[in-house]
C-alpha cells in the first residue's frame, strides 16, 4: 500500500507511534531514557491503544461528515457523532479482539446490547487525539472528545482524560505553546512536578488521573519529540498508554522524524493503514 499520505501528513501518528514504542515496556518497566534509535525495537508492536485512536479517528471523520457546521447546538447530531464513533470501534475492535484490551473494554466490544461502563481508565485519552486534529473550535475539541469517552468511559475522571488531551492538541496545532499547555492543563491536573521526582515511585495506575497529567509533563520537558516518548516510557507504569498520550499531544508541536514515521507506519498492517489514511486525508 502507498503510505505517502501517511508519511507526508504531520498529524495522527503521535499517539500509534508511542503506543509502538511503549509496547515492548509496558510489563518490563524502566527508569531511564532512551535515544530515538533505540526506541524503535524490532519487537516492537501495536496494541488497543492504536486500535482504538485509529477506530475512534474514522469514527468521527465519518460523523463530521454527517453532521451539520453547527452540531455542537444540537443533541440529535451529537448523537449521530456518538453512534458513529461506537460503530467504528465495534467494527475495528473486534478484528483485533487480541490486542491487549481490558477486562471491561473486552465484554463492552463483545456484547449484543454494549453499554458505557462508568470507566475512569487512560483508554479514553488514549484514543482521543483526533478530537483535537480534526476540531474547529476548543470547545468543539473538548465536545469531541468527551463524546469519544461516554461510548465507554462515562466516568467523570474518562471523559476529563479525553477533553484534556484532545484541548491540548487542539491548542498546540493552532499555534499554542507550552506555556499555553501548562496554563490549559493545570485547570484539570495538578502538574507541578518533575518526572525526576516521581519517576522512582511511580507505579502502574491504569486511571486517567493516573496517567494523563505525567503524560503532558513528558510533553513539557522535553526537547523533541522522541525525547517526549522517551520521557514517558521513562516513567514506568503503563508504558504504551503514556506514550500514546504523551506522542499524540508532542506531534502538534514538534515534528516527527520521517525515519521514526516509516518504523511506525511499518508495523501496522493495510486495514489500519488504510483507515488512518483516509482519516488524514479528510483533514486537509
């Protein structure tokens, strides 16, 4: 498959790019950082993480296209974004019904009836980036991404997640910078830290509130954008999913290296790669 869109475009890789990247680390945790060489391992792969912000990311592509300039002041369209977004992570989720889910995504993708679940967990922000790429508005980022978040994550703190991450990039891409982050975030999530003072005590925390705030701070010190996928893998935890955060928040500020985006596109098979690529292709 021709994977030159993909290459070309400096969106919406971030995220599937440090869930890659993550992946070998998320139950053999470590402490240090890595080079950007380093941390595109051969062993590497994709998980739900990419999955879902790939499926979530046609989802609402398919929505804006169904729905009206002015959406955001009518419930019946909203609806019309929500049921889209939870058909395509249906449809895409389940081709991959091993990709590393959690217990309680696992029985919502597999049940007749499927339900939101009150989650608080860091699926939710994982999966939200395309909220931000693709929004006109911040609050239309933030209407985008909490819907993303109730088809499962109804939970205060899931739906915070999603808004935050998506507002993030929503602000970065339009020219924001890190203060404007730091003064966005710090509404939501107390930030007043240093990775160096954590990073020895930190320990696997599956919550949004757990995982969204370290992940923007990987973000904020960083000095590039393998250096934030390299801050957040650094932490421990839920390697892949701070990574995902972290890397789709840093692609709206630094670029990419085109070397780490052909590691990236080359590990995702032709029916992600071809959902992702139209989704990048709707937002120009």
């Amino acid at each position: 498959m021709n994977t030159d869109t993909i290459i070309k475009s400096n969106c919406m890789l971030g995220a599937v790019c440090g869930d890659i990247c993550g992946s070998i680390f998320e139950w053999d945790n470590i402490n240090f950082k890595l080079p950007e060489q380093s941390l595109m391992n051969p062993d590497c792969k994709f998980t739900d993480d990419s999955v879902m912000t790939i499926a979530v990311a046609a989802g609402i592509k398919n929505a804006i296209q169904k729905v009206s300039t002015n959406w955001l002041n009518d419930l019946s369209e909203e609806e019309i974004i929500f049921n889209e977004i939870q058909s395509s992570m249906r449809q895409v989720g389940t081709k991959y019904r091993n990709a590393g889910y959690g217990g309680g995504f696992y029985r919502w993708l597999m049940s007749e009836n499927p339900k939101p679940y009150n989650s608080w967990g860091n699926g939710s922000a994982m999966r939200a980036s395309y909220a931000g790429w693709t929004a006109n508005s911040l609050e239309e980022a933030e209407r985008l991404g909490e819907i993303s978040a109730r088809v499962t994550h109804n939970h205060p703190e899931g739906i915070k997640g999603a808004k935050v991450t998506a507002g993030c990039i929503f602000i970065l891409k339009n020219g924001g910078d890190k203060d404007a982050i730091r003064k966005y975030a710090s509404k939501y999530y107390d930030i007043n830290f240093k990775l160096d003072e954590i990073r020895e005590s930190y320990t696997f925390d599956v919550s949004c509130q757990g995982t969204v705030p370290y992940s923007i701070v990987s973000f904020l010190e960083a000095k590039d954008f393998a250096d934030t996928i390299s801050n957040a893998i650094s932490i421990g935890g839920d390697s892949d999913t701070l990574a995902a955060i972290a890397g789709s928040i840093a692609e709206a500020y630094y670029p990419v290296s085109d070397k780490m985006k052909k590691y990236t596109v080359s590990k995702l098979d032709d029916y992600l790669t071809t959902l992702l690529n139209d989704s990048i292709v709707c937002l120009k």
